[in-house]
C-alpha cells in the first residue's frame, strides 16, 4: 500500500491554464493588429524638435555628469558630495561653460 501524501493531487490545472494563455496572447495580437503603426509616431525627434521651439534647456547626460561632478567638488570634510538645494544652481553647474 502506498504511503499517503502530504499534498492533495491536484487535476485539472494545466488545460484551464494553457488555453488562459492562448486567450490572452489573442488578445494581446488583437490589440496590436488594432494599434496604430508605430512607424507614423513622431519619436523623440519631435520632442527635441518641441523642446528647441519652446527654448527648453534639456538636462542631457553630459549636463547630469557637469552636476554630478560640481556636487562632488561641493563636498567637506570627507563628504562624497553636497547636493544641490536649488534649481538655479542645479542648471547654473549643468551649463556652465568650461
């Protein structure tokens, strides 16, 4: 005789569960199929194209590292950095001309 188990068996699982996954992955291609074409977004070119028109200074990476590293020249006492508080200053590091 076989020892009993500590789990109860469980039936019927896998076929309620594939076809949940078939639903949902002709779903997902319906809703794709019935989406615009991606192709005719404008893309970040049109974002930077509305940014220059509005004269929005974009904080790029470059700027980021000219912030990281004035924060780092900013730190005492052993202090890895000190964080800027303002705005202005923030934009006045990430600009500035060098």
């Amino acid at each position: 005789q076989a020892a009993p188990r500590s789990q109860p068996r469980r039936r019927g699982v896998r076929r309620p569960t594939r076809t949940d996954a078939k639903t949902l992955v002709e779903r997902i291609l319906s809703d794709v199929e019935a989406s615009p074409d991606r192709a005719a977004k404008p893309g970040g070119e049109a974002i930077d194209a509305l940014l220059r028109e509005r004269n929005v200074r974009v904080v790029d990476f470059p700027a980021w590292q000219r912030i990281a590293t004035a924060e780092e020249a900013r730190g005492e006492s052993g202090k890895p950095r000190e964080k800027f508080v303002g705005i202005a200053e923030m934009l006045d590091a990430a600009f500035a001309v060098r």
